[in-house]
C-alpha cells in the first residue's frame, strides 16, 4: 500500500481488526520512509456497479462520494460517524445486492433517502432538497405535505 504522505510503496500494518459493522478489515499501517500513520479498510466487493446518470453518463459506483453525500445531508446533525459507515455499508450491500451491474443514479438516490428518512428528518429533507432539485419554498411545503408532515412537525 503506497503511502498517502510521501508516496513510498511499502507501508506496514501494524494492526488488524474488524470494522464495527463486520463488514470490512481495519487495518493501522505505517510508513518506514516517513514514519506517517493512517487508516485503510478492506472491503468485499462483489461485482463492479455502474451508475447511469440522468443524461445517460455511466460513471463507476464511488463508495466515497456515497459518503460525502450523506456526510453534507447529516452535517451537524446528532449522527456519529459511526452510523453513517453503516448507512454506507447497508446501501452498498443493497445495490451489489440487485444484481445489476448497471444501476439508474434515481435507485441510489431513492435508497439514500430512505435511510435517511429513518436516522434523520432534518438530513432527509436537506437531501431531498436537492435530489429533487427544489427551486422556491413552496417546493418545501409541497414536499413536506406529500410526506406527511404536519405543521407541528415544522415548528
């Protein structure tokens, strides 16, 4: 593993253990050249998931940029950092699990939203705000009205 530092291409591990989820190795490494530690994960991967955007793009299933993604939705929200890996880990294991190589950018979005829905409101409304590209305030209102939000919900 090459160093995320100084780029030399022998790191050591220097300890190994499961993720808390199971679902990955944590692995602490060390750099001989400059003496740098960091953090890697090795992860199962059970096919290469292609998601085919809006106009027709294909880019390659990111498993960080599912993260950031949630990581904005839940920005100072009472979430650990702990339960977002694991919403990671769950909508991953759920798209490798459709068996399609090929997956429409709306089912990963669809997936995210819920679960966001069952950590945090506030992270699922912030998150459809975007997703379904609301452009005025009213859009909110709507939104929250076709969920089923009541005004005592908003206050």
């Amino acid at each position: 593993m090459k160093c995320p530092f100084c780029g030399h291409a022998d790191t050591q591990v220097k300890d190994s253990r499961p993720s808390d989820d199971g679902a990955a190795i944590r692995r602490r490494r060390s750099c001989p050249n400059c003496n740098g530690r960091f953090t890697t994960f090795e992860r199962v991967q059970l096919r290469e998931l292609v998601i085919v955007k809006r106009n027709g793009r294909r880019t390659p299933f990111d498993r960080d940029k599912l993260e950031r993604s949630l990581n904005v939705a839940l920005r100072k929200r009472p979430v650990q950092p702990e339960q977002i890996e694991q919403l990671v880990s769950r909508i991953t294991r759920q798209l490798e699990s459709l068996g399609e190589t090929d997956i429409q950018s709306s089912v990963v979005g669809d997936f995210i939203m819920k679960a966001l829905k069952s950590v945090d409101e506030v992270a699922y409304v912030r998150y459809a705000s975007v997703y379904k590209d609301f452009r005025k305030t009213g859009d909110f209102a709507r939104f929250l009205d076709a969920e089923g939000f009541d005004e005592t919900d908003r206050s």
